[in-house]
C-alpha cells in the first residue's frame, strides 16, 4: 500500500510517545499515514509480546492509521551492520513509497534506539539506490524527520499537536501492560509511573511553549530545507511565535 507518511519505531509505543501528535495530526489532514514497528517489544520488563501487539492495534486504530507493520526484528538485537535488517526497512519504504518518513533521533540511552535510527536513516538513502539488492523499484524520500527520544533537543522545527494531543496520550495509554495504568499489576518501572506521565505531559508543554502554543512535538532535520515562500512558512502559516 502506498502512504504518504511512514512513522518508524524501535519497538511498539515509541511512535505513539515521540511523534504520536504528528501521526494523528497528519491523519486528520487527510495524508495516508503508516506506522512501521521495527521489534515486537518482546524483552520489555512488563507485559508479553502478544499483549503488546494487541495493544499496538488499539494504538493504531485511536490515531486512526492505514496500517501498522511489524518487521519482528529482535527486541535488543537492532544492529545497522546488520545488511538483512537494513534491506528490510529498505523494501519497506520500496513498498509503501512515501513521501515522507519519521524515525528516530541517533542520541539515545537506548542501544535499539540508537541502533534503530541509524538504519532507518541509512535505508532512506539506499532506498532511492538503483543498484541496491531488491527486486522492489528504487524510491526516493522527499523528507526525513527525526524525533528526539530520551533527550531534550535543540528542534529544528516543531509541530503544533495542541488539537491531538489529547488523542496521542490516549493512543500511548493503550499500553496498559506498559505504563500507568491503575488496577494493572506488574514490576515497577519509570515508564509505569506516574511520574513518567507528568514527564511526558511536561515535555510536550515544553516545546509548545518554545513556539507559542500549548503542545509540540520536536524534529531533527537531516539536511538544509529549501523554502520558496518564507512569508507563508514563517508569518502566514506559523501563527503566534513567541519571540
């Protein structure tokens, strides 16, 4: 299926955390927008691999996608030496042929983050590679933005997700086996806490108010961004602007 979004995440809830706001933001637009889950989540302290892929679906359909994919990759073995991983994720994009792809940021505690960014970034080069091993067409990507993860960076752009925010914790809430979630036992963790809530909640404040609004979502840009009307892009399209 072709999209014109394709939103990659090391393992299940990572789109939803990072960029879940521009995903149903995107979707409410009226772009075709695909979720791509890279491992299943299978070594996550809380919960199975089987109540994670149940909730991803939950996930899925609150931010209202076209479709979510899980490549099984292992959870704590992504690894961007590895060619069978990086074709993978290139035949993805060969296959749905987006426009535009979100993925991760490659500053991260996380080895699978780090880990996934990195072949995320270098299939999105390979993929427009006539010679590259596929029997899929080469495609190229217009864009790659890259979201932060664990880190609080210096944006590049930010997107207003004001309007979906409420929808994007809702989606993130679905992993019931994974994070707060009153009446759900298990281990005790930072991501089941309610204090990893107010962390998320607080860091979509953050970036609203870095550019007048009241939730944002961070991007990284790989490349320089060609802009043929800067007025539209900077007065007309951006709203209030704190400065």
């Amino acid at each position: 299926m072709s999209v014109d979004v394709l939103a990659f995440g090391p393992h299940p809830d990572d789109v939803e955390l990072f960029c879940g706001g521009t995903v149903a933001k995107l979707v409410n637009q009226g772009y075709r927008v695909g979720m791509i889950d890279m491992t299943r989540g299978e070594l996550g302290t809380r919960g199975s691999a089987e109540e994670r892929a149940a909730e991803a679906e939950d996930a899925a359909k609150i931010l209202g996608v076209h479709l979510r994919e899980n490549l099984g990759m292992p959870d704590g073995g992504l690894n961007s030496r590895d060619v069978e991983q990086k074709s993978l994720i290139v035949d993805t994009i060969r296959r749905h042929k987006p426009d535009l792809i979100l993925g991760p940021a490659a500053k991260d505690r996380h080895p699978d983050h780090l880990q996934g960014a990195t072949l995320v970034e270098e299939a999105v080069f390979f993929a427009y590679v006539g010679k590259y091993p596929s029997e899929l067409e080469r495609h190229k990507v217009s864009a790659l933005m890259r979201y932060p993860m664990w880190w609080h960076a210096d944006a590049d752009l930010i997107v207003d997700v004001s309007e979906t925010w409420e929808q994007r914790m809702a989606a993130a809430k679905a992993y019931k086996t994974q994070f707060y979630t009153p009446g759900v036992d298990g281990p005790k963790t930072f991501l089941a806490s309610e204090q990893f809530v107010e962390w998320v909640e607080g860091r979509g404040s953050h970036y609203g108010a870095i550019v007048g609004v009241k939730r944002g979502e961070p991007y990284l840009l790989r490349n320089p961004v060609p802009v043929d009307d800067p007025i539209q892009l900077l007065v007309n399209g951006a709203g209030t602007v704190n400065v």
